[in-house]
C-alpha cells in the first residue's frame, strides 16, 4: 500500500478526530506512506503537538525513500457545533480533497444537548460528517478519485432504529444512541453510495474493537484487537486499486461485510437521509435516476 502511484500527486487526506485514537494513528500510517494529511481536533494545543509527531516521522520515512516528505496541516473545530463545522468545511471547498475520513466520535452516558440542541452522541457521530462530508462533495468531485470513508461500529447491528426516539426524546440508554449514529453512517454510505454518480466513493466500516479513550470510558472495557490493524483497515479503504470503484458498502477486516439488516433496505436508509438532512438544515442530494432498458 502506498499513498501515491509513480507521476500522481500524493493523495490530500482529512482525518477527523486525529489527534489521539485511531484516527490519529491512521494519520501517522499514511503520511510515512506519503499522503498529505489534514489533522482535526478539538484543541489546538493537541492538533499542533500531532502534526510536530507525524512530521517528525513522515520525515524520516521520505528520507528513507529518498523523497521530500508531504506537507501536515491541522485544522481545529468543535463537531458538537454544525456551525463550527461549516467554517471548517469553508477552508477546504476551494481546493481537492481525495479522502475523507469521518474518524471523530463521542459515547455520553447521560443525554446531553449540542449547541444546536440535538442529541450529543447523534450530533457529533453522524450530523457533524454528514454536514461536513457534504460540503466537500465538490472538493472531492474535483480530486478526480474521491473517497469518503466512515468509520463505524460492530455495535450498530445492535441498534433498534426507533424513529420516534431518535435523538432520545422519549427514553435514553447510552448504547442506544450510540448504535443508532452507528446506524447512520452506515446508512448514510449506503444512501449516497446510490445517489452520488461521478466516480466519488463512500463506505463505511468497523475498525475493530480497539482500546480507544472511547471504548474504556464509553463501555468500560479494552479491546483485544491492535490498533494498527484498524489504521491499516482505514488506509486500504483510503488507497488500495481494489476498492477504487466500490461504493456504499459495509466493510470489516478489509472485506465487504454484511451489516444491519436495515442497512439493506432502500427505503429506511432514504427515510433516514432525508430526515437528517433537513434537521442539518442542508440540501439532500437527488436520487439518480434508474438506467433505460
């Protein structure tokens, strides 16, 4: 796996929450391969001491391949606010983006509000990169091999999709609503995997049940998997040939999986998208229309 083809240009990748985790981890892997990486966080004093890292390092690589390392750049926005994330958007909609990764991620064991008042858990996993992912779309359109990439979850299987509860209006358990953002992003790969038709892919995935911050704070519990695996699953899906063309697909240990069965389900993934898209307060992209016989 490497970021760049002999004559191409290093592929522009954006990572979100990559300043500790697995995104940050995966921002380490791909700029030593060679890629231009953008790292997000909430703090400028963490994304900062993250670019100081994988410069050091991306350095080190390109040296041993006798080549100038890529430029680290580092951007700061709170995904709690979808106004953050729109002037966050605004700094790269002029320029081509080749990889989104939709990494950032909370687990919040009491219900808490946004600044925008939806559910915390709902507003950060799935609102903020469906807003965010959007806004590039044109920045992607324009790389001429987009690829958005998120990052989910095992546990959206587990989800109950209750649509009168789901922003935990009525009753909220802390597994649920993080399922349920789970669900969303699958769904939402799902949806504009079918919707978006010049060449941009998007899929979503399980990086594995990884010792992050969130899993020791959020269920408790370490995971028994490396993260590296999880990286190097995210950079498959970022630069390998063999998924340059699959689109709205579910993946888990760099294979198509099946995920939730209302991942399947046109009708559920478009009631979702449509739903959420007006509560972001952004314009859904058209349904293409079915080929002629």
């Amino acid at each position: 796996m490497s970021a760049a083809q002999p004559g191409s240009a290093s592929p522009v990748v954006l990572i979100t929450g990559s300043t500790d985790g697995i995104g940050k981890q995966t921002a380490r892997l791909l700029a030593t391969l060679g890629a231009q990486v953008i790292v997000h966080g909430r703090s400028r004093e963490r994304v900062d001491a993250t670019i100081a890292l994988i410069e050091q390092e991306s350095r080190e690589a390109a040296r041993a391949r006798k080549e100038e390392p890529a430029p680290v750049e580092g951007v700061v926005a709170d995904f709690s606010s979808l106004r953050a994330v729109r002037a966050m958007a605004t700094q790269f909609m002029h320029r081509p983006i080749d990889v989104l990764v939709n990494n950032a991620g909370v687990y919040r064991r009491e219900r808490e509000a946004s600044l925008d008042g939806f559910e915390m858990t709902l507003a950060v996993n799935y609102l903020a990169p469906l807003v965010l992912t959007h806004m590039l779309l044109p920045s992607l359109f324009r790389s001429g091999r987009g690829r958005v990439i998120n990052v989910s979850s095992i546990a959206h299987v587990r989800c109950r999709l209750e649509w009168e509860n789901l922003q935990s209006e009525i009753e909220y358990d802390d597994y649920q609503a993080y399922a349920t953002s789970k669900l969303g992003l699958v769904l939402m790969a799902g949806e504009l995997g079918r919707r978006i038709a010049n060449g941009t892919t998007i899929n979503s995935m399980h990086p594995g049940v990884v010792s992050t911050k969130l899993l020791k704070e959020g269920f408790g519990i370490d995971g028994d998997e490396k993260i590296e695996n999880a990286a190097s699953m995210i950079g498959y899906l970022a630069l390998s040939r063999d998924v340059a063309k699959v689109t709205g697909k579910y993946f888990s240990d760099s294979r198509i999986t099946r995920a939730h069965s209302l991942a399947g389900d046109p009708l559920t993934a478009g009631r979702f998208y449509e739903m959420t898209t007006q509560w972001a307060g952004i314009e859904p992209l058209p349904k293409r229309r079915p080929a002629s016989v």
